[in-house]
C-alpha cells in the first residue's frame, strides 16, 4: 500500500517535470523563433542601409556598416535555427521548410554563400564604385538572401 | 570554229547566273535582321520562355527543354524550342508558330495544356511574334529530345484551355489605358509576362476570377500561391511605390530590405534584364490597379 502510494508520488512528480519542461521548452521555442525573425529583420535593415545609399538616400558610412552587420550577423544564423524549431514567423507570413534540418550542410553553404555575396558588396563599397556596388547589392540579395528563402523558407496559405 | 548551240548557251548563262544568285543572295537570305533578334531575345526574357525551356537544374542547354513541371494535368516536360528540324521546331512555318502561340495547336494539331500560356501569348502583336520566332530561329539547333509524357486528362485539359482562353482574351486590360507609359506595363503584364498566371485566383473550375484580377491567390486548385498585387494598402501593395515595385523587378529586393525567394526569384531574373522604362511601366500599371482585397473562392 505504502510502496503504491510512493511510486503514484514519483509518478506525479515525473509527471509534472514532464510537463514542466514541456512548456520551458515551447517557450524557448518561441523566444528562438522571435530571434531568428528579429536577426533576419536586422539584415534586411542591413541591406536597407546599402539601397538607399544606392538610391541616393542615404550615406556611405551607413551603408558600409551595414553591408559588415550582415557579414557579423551571418554567423548568428544556425544559433537561431536549432532543431525542433521549425514554425511560422510571428507575423504568419513565413514558415520553416524542414529541408533546413534535413539537409543542414546545405543550409549551412547557403549561409556561406551569403557572407561570401556580403563580403564582396563591403569591398565593393570601400572600393567607391557605383556600378559594382549596385551589383553586388543585386547579387547578394538575389544568390545569398534569395536563394537561401527560395530553398528554406516557405510563404504561408493567407 | 566551234559551233554555237545557243539553247546550251542559254543554259549555262542561266546556271551560272542562278549560282551568283544563290552565292551572292544566300546569306542576306538565311542571316536574321540583328534588330528583330534583339527584340524577339529581349521579349523572350520578358515573357520568361527560357524559364520553362530550359532544363538549368541540370544544366541543361538554353531553350533546349526538358524541365520537368508538375500541372494539375499530370507531369510535362518542356519542349525544346531550339530550331533542330527533328526535336526542336527548325521545321515551323511562321504559320507553325503562330498557331501555337495564339493557340496552342502543335502542327500536327494535337493540343498543349495550358502550363503553355498560350491563352495570354493570343494577343501578342504580330511583329513581337515574328521577332520571337527570328530569335528562335537564330539560336543554334540542340538536338536534345525534349517533350515527354503529355497530359493524361487530354479533354479535360482541352477544355480548361478553352475556358481559359477566353477567359483570358477578355481579360485584357480594358479599356485599354490611354497613358502610353500605362499601356505598355498593361501589355507586359498582362500578355506577355503574365503576371496573372500566379496572382490572380482561380475560380472552382480553375479559371482566372477576372473579377479579382492580381488579388493574390492561396494555391487551393493546384500549388501555386501567390501574394495580392493590387493597391490594397493591407492585404495588397498599396503602400509601395512606383520606385519600390520596379525596384523588386530589378533585383528581388522588398522596401523593407527582404528579399523574394522561390517562384518570384525566377521571375526576378526575367525582369532584371529589362530596360528601367519597361520596369517602371509594369510599376505604373500595377500602381493604376483597383485595389482587391486578398482571398479566394471557396
């Protein structure tokens, strides 16, 4: 009767724990779906900076530092997508494709692909010229962002 | 003193005369106007054809078909469209090609579903059709075989080509805009490019609601999904600009620094080639836009 009623405790208790860290987990979850929104929202900021001041909107310093934002932020990216992680965006507009876990070093390349695009459009506005800097601005939003959401990132059905 | 024999004489002035014609006129006859290349090759990256025609995820030549395209009528793959004269279509009569691009009858009168959007290419102009097919023709034969297996559902897809046909042809931007600027973003966007294809929902039978042109569509009938493009501030493009939308064509980039992924990022790489003016009059069009709300018939 004792031994019963002790092991129905430690079933509560393990019970509990479960479900305990259930939740810790689903709020960790969520905090790292914020973040990787936030870190993606900060890079498009990045590219932002670089557009205007191709469009003659803002300034040089601006633009060189976000083009180095984003080289930094890169490295950031597999921080905020750790496995079991996969889910819409706070906003509902973008989900997770589960290749990003399936196909991890891939994911990884495409993040690299990234940087390389990025590094190229910091040297391209230390360098001054207009010209190259518009194109690896195309470039780095075409075959580093755009490539990276056509292959891992999904719309979601409004 | 030999003897003239002036039939014989005849024939050899004649001969010779027709093989000066032939050396002499055969290359101005068989070289394609450099200006009507460029401007079928420059209509064809607006239109996308190399998009389809081409098999790029395995490298695959240019134009030399073979990519592999899921539809609602079963798996195609794409024809090569290079002027081979046994797999591709060097053996078109300008009347072939209108006929399938208007149409969509091959020659030998079989009929395409319409992943070929040829209820849109029906009101091409009839000098960027014969501009397309003297591109066509100027690019080197790739013998690849490229049409596979057709649509299973052949009625059924002839049907929903029909309907989508006239469908189609009524809803061309009308009245037409008066604005020249206008009216040639409504004819690249209407016609050639289609942008409609993705963004315009389908009704339950799979043809474009034309009641809510460009509202976006969720991908209900097969799987393609695509956002509102009409001036709807919330669930549309209301708040972007001219600047920002022809912006997007140039490079992928949204105004608030995301980049498109996907279906759209192909597109981008039709509309980067474009010339500013045509970007910014497909902007302008899609600015002169109702706004429609986003949703669907369901």
């Amino acid at each position: 009767m004792r031994s019963s009623i002790k092991l129905l405790a430690l079933g509560a208790v393990l019970a509990i724990g479960a479900a305990t860290a259930t939740v810790a987990l689903a709020a960790d979850k969520d905090q790292i779906i914020k973040d990787r929104q936030a870190l993606m929202k900060e890079q498009g900021g990045d590219m932002g900076a670089v557009k205007a001041y191709i469009d003659g909107k803002g300034d040089l310093a601006k633009a060189t530092a976000g083009a180095s934002d984003l080289i930094d932020t890169m490295k950031k990216i597999p921080d905020v997508f750790p496995p079991n992680t996969g889910g819409p965006n706070p906003d509902g507009k973008f989900t997770t494709k589960a290749e990003i876990w399936s196909d991890w070093n891939g994911f990884l390349a495409a993040r690299d692909t990234g940087t390389e695009k990025a590094t190229a459009l910091l040297a391209a506005l230390k360098g001054g010229d207009m010209a190259a800097i518009t194109t690896a601005f195309g470039d780095t939003g075409k075959n580093g962002c755009g490539a990276c959401h056509g292959k891992y990132r999904e719309e979601i059905k409004q | 003193m030999p003897r003239k024999v002036p039939g014989r004489d005849q024939a050899i002035r004649a001969s010779l005369a027709a093989l000066l014609l032939l050396l002499a006129g055969s290359p101005e006859a068989t070289a394609a106007d450099p200006d009507a290349v460029a401007r079928g090759a420059y209509l064809s990256a607006a239109a996308g054809c190399g998009q389809c025609h081409t098999d790029a995820k395995n490298n695959g030549p240019a134009y030399a078909g073979g990519r592999v395209i899921a539809t609602e009528f079963g798996t195609i793959v794409t024809p090569n469209i290079t002027p081979d004269r046994a797999n591709g279509i060097g053996g078109w009569s300008n009347a072939d090609f209108i006929r399938a691009m208007r149409w969509g009858i091959a020659p030998d009168g079989t009929h395409y579903v319409t992943a070929f959007p040829f209820p849109y290419f029906a009101r091409l102009t009839d000098g960027d059709l014969a501009d397309l097919k003297t591109f066509l023709d100027s690019l080197a034969p790739v013998s690849r075989p490229g049409l596979g297996a057709a649509a299973s559902l052949a009625l059924l897809a002839r049907a929903r080509a029909a309907v989508g046909q006239a469908v189609a042809a009524n809803s061309a931007a009308s009245p037409a805009p008066s604005a020249p600027k206008i009216a040639r973003g409504a004819y690249l966007v209407t016609t050639v490019g289609r942008c409609g294809d993705c963004h315009t929902p389908l009704t339950w039978f799979g043809a474009p609601d034309v009641s809510r042109k460009f509202a976006g569509s969720a991908g209900w009938f097969n799987d393609r999904k695509a956002p509102n493009i009409t001036q709807d501030p919330k669930t549309g493009i209301g708040g972007w600009s001219e600047d920002e939308i022809a912006s997007l064509l140039k490079d992928g980039g949204t105004p608030d620094g995301d980049f498109v992924g996907g279906a759209m990022a192909e597109i981008v790489r039709n509309t980067e080639r474009l010339t500013d003016d045509d970007r910014h009059a497909i902007a302008a069009y899609l600015k002169a836009l109702p706004p429609k709300v986003f949703g669907e018939n369901k």
